[in-house]
C-alpha cells in the first residue's frame, strides 16, 4: 500500500477551554522558586512567561487567584495546583513554558 493511505498521526485536540489571563505566579520547582506570569489558563494547563524556564519534564506547584469573574462567583478563588513542564517556546523577546495541570484544589 502507498505511504499515501496511512494514517496520519496527529496531535491531541485541545478539548479545554482557554481563558487568555494574566495572573502572577510563584512556582516552586525543583530549582527553587520562579516568578512568572500566566498568558493562558484551562482546566488541564497554562502557558506561562517567566525569565527562568524550568526544564521540560519538571514538577511545579503554584497557587493562583482566579479572578471572580471567571469563576462565576461573588468573590476570587484560589486553587492550588501541581503539574509538570510539557515545552517551551522561545522568541527574541520572551521565554515561555507550557504545562499540564495533573492536580488542582480549591484553598479555603
């Protein structure tokens, strides 16, 4: 059969919606804390922007403030989240990383 009929493999389709926020971050990694700032956060991750990129595969933890707004509620809601480094992207201008959320709580 030619190369023509196979399948072709494609990427997992982003089924969670994203919400293009900024919201400041303290991620504690494996290499300390990194400040960072988020461009755009779903249910199952967030692109972030920092100076620092922590390396693809390391496990973060961060606490955000999701605005009120967002969250459909009369006051903002802090959720703790742990998750891991997936790539990052790089241009002349800023250093950014994807990552996965694997775990997330509402703080009281």
């Amino acid at each position: 059969m030619a190369d023509w009929h196979k399948p072709v493999e494609r990427n997992a389709v982003r089924t969670a919606v994203r919400f293009p926020l900024r919201l400041a971050l303290h991620l504690k990694t494996e290499e300390g804390i990194i400040e960072a700032t988020t461009r755009d956060i779903s249910s199952n991750g967030l692109l972030f922007e920092t100076s620092h990129l922590p390396k693809v595969g390391s496990s973060i933890e961060f606490t955000m403030n999701m605005p009120s707004e967002v969250m459909g509620g009369d006051s903002d809601v802090a959720i703790h989240c742990t998750g891991r480094v997936v790539r990052h992207h790089r241009t002349d201008h800023e250093l950014m990383a994807a990552a996965v959320i694997d775990e997330y709580f509402l703080k009281a």
